[in-house]
C-alpha cells in the first residue's frame, strides 16, 4: 500500500505468488519491474537514519573529537605547570605547549587539526583554563579541611623576595583528619605592598575568607621570628591572638636551631674564621671555570685517597649544609692547599693574592681546629634540624630532638671528651703536614679596660683550645636553652602531660586543673574527657598488649586509637590528640614553597599577573595534583 506504481503484479504484493511452473519467468520480469525497485528503495530507506539524524550523528562525532584534544591540551598543560615549566615561548608557534602537543599529534590527523586551528591556545584562554586547574585543587585542598568535624586548622605563613624584588607572602594551612594523618597544604600567594604588621594580618584574614575558613578554628600559628610576625605589642600572632586566644604562636624550631648555630659562629672567633674561610674557598674556586677545572683536575689525581666529589656552597640561610661544606674542605684539605698555591704563584692578580692568604690561613693549626669544632658542632644540630623540618613531627618529638642535642653538647663538654678530639686534631693535623698547636700572641689590655691585675696567661696551647672547645659548647647549650623556651607552648605540654599520664595510668589530676584553666578548655567536653581518660590507659593495654609503658604520644596512643569504635568509646580524647597533633612546630613547608616560587619565577617569567602566579603555584606544590585534575 505504501507503493506509487500503479503497474503492481498482485501475486507479488496482496494475493501471493503460486504458479510455481513459471516462477524463474515470472521473477525475472517482477525483478525488472518499477513495483519491485520502488519496493526495494523503500525498504532499504526503512533503517537508514534521516538526514537529521546524520547531521547529528556527525556533529556528535565532531563534538568527542574536540573534546578528546581538549583534554588532550589539559594534559600537556598539567605536565609543564606540575613541572615549573613555561607554556609560552617568544612566539607562539615555539610555546612548550604547543610543541608537545606537535609530538603526540604524530600520527594523529585530528589533534594536528586542533592545533592547526588554534581556537582554545590564545593566551587568554590557556590563562582561564589555568585558573581553573587552580581554582580546582584549591577547592579540594579546602574542602578536605571543612570536611574535619571541628575544622580545627593552624597557619604557617612567611614572606620573601622574589626575583623581581617584589615582596611575596606564603600562606600554608596545617589540618589533621580523623586518622591522625597531618597535612599540610599551600593554600595562597600575594604580593604585598609592604611589611607592616597590619598589611600582613590583613592580608591573612583576607586569605581566610576568600576560602571560607574562619579564623575561630585556628588553633596555632608558626611563624619566623621577625618583629612584625612575633612582636609581643603588634605583631601579626599577637593581634590574631587578640580574636582567637586559642591560636598559639609559636617561633618555628628548625628557625630557632638556625639562630643558635648563628650566633655561635658569630660569638666564637675561632667558628667564625673557619666558616669564612670556608666560603672564601668555595667562591674562589667554583666562581671559575678555570681554577675549577685546576682543582677538578688534581682531584682527579687523588682519586685513589680522596671520595669526595667537590665542594658544598656555604650559605647562611641554608640550614642542612655547614657540616657538609666544612666536610668536604677537611677531606679535600691537601687538594685544596696545592690548587691555591698554584693559584697564587701563577695569577698576579686580586684572586692570586687571596688564594694566598687562604693557603697561609690553612696551614695554621689554629684553622684546622677551627674547622674540626665547626663540623663537630654543627653536625649534630644538623641532623636534628632535618628532623624539625618534618610536617608531621609533634611536640613532644620536637622537643625530644632538641634535648637529645642539648645533651650532646653537655656530654662533649668534659675532659675526657676534649681529649679525644683535640689528639685526634692534632694527629690529622700532623699527618696534613700542618703546623704545630701554638698559643695566641700575648696582647695588653686596652687601657680603659686595664684594672692593673695581671691578665691570665695559659700554661701551654692545649689549655688555650680546651677553653675555646668548652666556651662553644657552653655558648650552644645556652642558646638552646634560651631559643626554645617557649612560653606560649606551655598549654601544648600541659596537654602533652595530660595525655602521656592518662596513658600510663597515672594521676593526672593536676594536669586536668590546669587543662580546665588553659584556653582549650571549651573545645572539648572536660566531664566527658576526665571519665575517658581512665579507661585511655585499656584500651591502650587490649590494642597494644606488648607496650608496657607509654613513651611516646603520637605512635602509641595514636595506633591505640586507630580503630573506630575506639574513636566513639573515647571521642574527646580523639578531638584532644586532634587538637595536640594540629599544633605547628616548624614553618618549613613556606620556606619549600618559595623553592616553587623561584622556579616559576625563573621559567614563567617575572612579568605575569599576580593573578596567574598564584594559580601556577598552587599547581606547581600541590602533590595532589594528579588525584584532583582527572583530564584522562
């Protein structure tokens, strides 16, 4: 019924087809007939699409196409921001973006289109896509710490100079989530337009209600020990401390550490000589290519009693170098003689005449003893400074860290401890070829300090260096004595105290009275924590069988508490270790952060926008980067 031909053979279409005698004739004249081709036509029509359908079915195919180089063009671009790498080039076509997208397009027609036409890499758009990459880690680093019931967070901020001396704030949130798990994240960038206390704290709060976290939750600050970050009238923990009691501020150890071995190598003539002595090498041999390869060279030639590979720069800023920079001047302490007298008998020059004051100056013993005490000395503070730079070291482990270098200090203040360092200086010293212990020359006191009694004179040189050895490990002691008495971390160690007692079982009756009088006293249920805070010590006894007595907060108590039932039996303990493990110690990932920053500045250029530099950064620290763009 649905055919237009009028000429239809019946048997073919209503009645049927029956004389079978003719059927071969009868076929081959319906197959010629315009009946059988209309028919044919239509029911070959019957499942093809419509020309709609076509039309939208190929527009659907451009559109995945599209979308597959587009998150093609995410990924690239994921890559070189993770990396600290520049998307743009003096020119557009010679762009690191486009050029690895160039690569991956070899054998792919359709991503060689996408960049041929050129419709999503204008740097406008690449700017806009950046900031949503950043926008996006952004919100799941946030999102995970409003996640925490309480949200309780502490700031870790620090400023420094960029390349294009512009001042820079870093702002880092410390957060713990409900498996004892610290983290902490850079969460901004500004540049500010001055140091002021008050621009800064400004600056913080404004951080802080761009994201949507309210400074009431903030449970700590850790800071450097700057004026305008620490002053007790004005500075920027003291106003936050104004709103928030409870945000304790507290000088960042590993700065604290730092600030000793300083003034130890400033306050001892005989440190302070050898660590300038040691930088002095290292710039005149390292700044030149020439006197570099001279020394490249004769170390070569010592290969077989010498390992080490070079020397290590000296830097006063950097806090993990000086025992190792002084390390590598006493292993190569001959390669370095013989490459600065070369120095000095063939350059007639400023570097020949100083490379001959260094040789002179390290062929007196009083050099070498000087070098020896500072790698003796700072190589113990050192390895504790490492440790201080953890993100999720506690107070306790801080602490415990700084007491067992303190006690290092203590114990090689004896006799029997100098002895066997100064005779083993003196052998070294003897098998270097270096002169012979002297004592100082004799000098007159001036005479506005001349009282007329007879100045003390040492007997023999090894009671002069025994008095240097003592003076700088009393001077150490003394300063970590002074640097790292915290007052505001008092509230942190009653609770500390607090926790270690209950776990063991002992009183803690006292400890409860002051935790009731500290500013942390609202933030837990007190009657609900002293009544689990007895049964702390059982859980601790079924969880962990094999620990007899607690010495350890964090790995003990925290591994106790680690299954969730245990969480709900003791939910104040739980928010109380939450609360403990929030607290900052150090303000080292800032200090990371700016690593980042000089890389982004270097290759990204110093000329972009506030705006983009920041976006760039959060991509560039965040490790999380992979876990929240899924591009693929």
């Amino acid at each position: 019924k649905f055919l237009q031909s009028n000429l239809c053979d019946v048997a073919f279409t209503d009645r049927g087809f029956d004389n079978l005698k003719k059927a071969l004739e009868k076929f081959s004249i319906h197959d010629a007939s315009g009946c059988h081709m209309e028919a044919t036509m239509i029911w070959s029509s019957v499942n093809r699409p419509t020309i709609t359908q076509q039309i939208s079915r190929e527009a659907g195919k451009i559109l995945a196409d599209r979308r597959s180089c587009l998150l093609k063009q995410l990924s690239a671009m994921k890559f070189l921001l993770r990396q600290g790498i520049a998307l743009r080039g003096h020119c557009e076509e010679e762009g690191n973006l486009p050029q690895l997208l160039n690569v991956w397009a070899e054998g792919n027609t359709t991503l060689k289109r996408w960049i041929d036409e050129g419709r999503f890499m204008s740097h406008d758009i690449v700017n806009e896509l950046i900031t949503i990459m950043g926008h996006s880690v952004l919100r799941k680093v946030l999102s995970q710490i409003k996640c925490q019931n309480p949200g309780w967070f502490s700031l870790i901020a620090d400023e420094a100079t960029d390349v294009n001396n512009r001042e820079q704030l870093n702002l880092s949130i410390r957060y713990v989530d409900d498996d004892y798990v610290v983290h902490e994240d850079p969460i901004g960038l500004c540049s500010l337009p001055n140091t002021f206390a008050e621009t800064v704290y400004s600056v913080l709060k404004d951080l802080l209600l761009r994201c949507d976290l309210s400074l009431k939750l903030c449970r700590g600050q850790a800071y450097d020990g700057a004026s305008v970050m620490q002053g007790i009238r004005s500075g920027v923990a003291t106003r936050i401390r104004q709103d928030v009691p409870q945000a304790l501020p507290v000088h960042c150890f590993a700065h604290s550490l730092n600030l000793c071995l300083q003034d130890a190598g400033r306050q001892i003539p005989m440190l302070r000589d050898a660590l300038d002595t040691v930088r002095d090498i290292v710039k005149l041999i390292n700044y030149s290519p020439k006197r570099k390869t001279l020394f490249s060279e004769k170390l070569h030639d010592h290969s077989v009693s010498c390992n080490s590979s070079g020397l290590k720069p000296l830097c006063p800023t950097r806090w993990t170098v000086r025992a190792e920079a002084i390390d590598a001047v006493i292993k190569q302490y001959t390669i370095i003689i013989e490459t600065l007298d070369e120095v000095h008998s063939t350059t007639k020059d400023e570097y020949g005449l100083k490379a001959g004051g260094i040789v002179t100056a390290l062929e007196k013993f009083d050099m070498f003893f000087g070098l020896q005490l500072g790698h003796l000395l700072f190589g113990a503070a050192e390895n504790t400074s490492i440790v201080l730079q953890k993100k999720d070291i506690s107070v306790q482990e801080a602490f415990s860290a700084v007491n067992v270098t303190r006690s290092f200090y203590q114990r090689q203040r004896q006799d029997d401890a100098f002895n066997k360092f100064y005779e083993s200086v003196v052998k070294n010293a003897q098998d270097l070829q270096i002169g012979e212990p002297t004592l100082p020359r004799y000098r007159r006191a001036p005479l506005r300090y001349d009282d007329g009694s007879p100045q003390y004179a040492f007997s023999d040189p090894r009671s002069f260096y025994r008095q240097k050895y003592f003076e700088s490990c009393d001077l150490l002691v003394q300063e970590l004595n002074d640097r790292f008495f915290q007052r505001d971390v008092k509230p942190i160690t009653t609770l500390e105290s607090l926790l270690m007692k209950s776990a063991n079982g002992d009183s803690c009756a006292q400890e409860l009275s002051d935790m009731k009088e500290s500013i942390f006293s609202t933030d837990v249920c007190m009657d609900k924590l002293e009544n689990q805070l007895r049964i702390l010590v059982d859980v601790i006894r079924v969880e962990l069988p094999e620990v007899k007595k607690v010495t350890s907060i964090i790995r003990t108590i925290c591994d106790a508490m680690a299954q969730h039932v245990n969480k709900d039996l003791l939910s104040e303990v739980h928010l109380l270790l939450r609360l403990y493990l929030t607290f900052p110690i150090t303000s080292s990932t800032s200090e990371r952060s700016f690593s980042a920053l000089r890389r982004l500045f270097t290759y990204l250029r110093s000329s972009m926008s506030e705006k983009r530099l920041n976006q760039c950064f959060l991509l560039h620290v965040h490790n999380k980067l992979t876990e929240t763009l899924n591009v693929e």
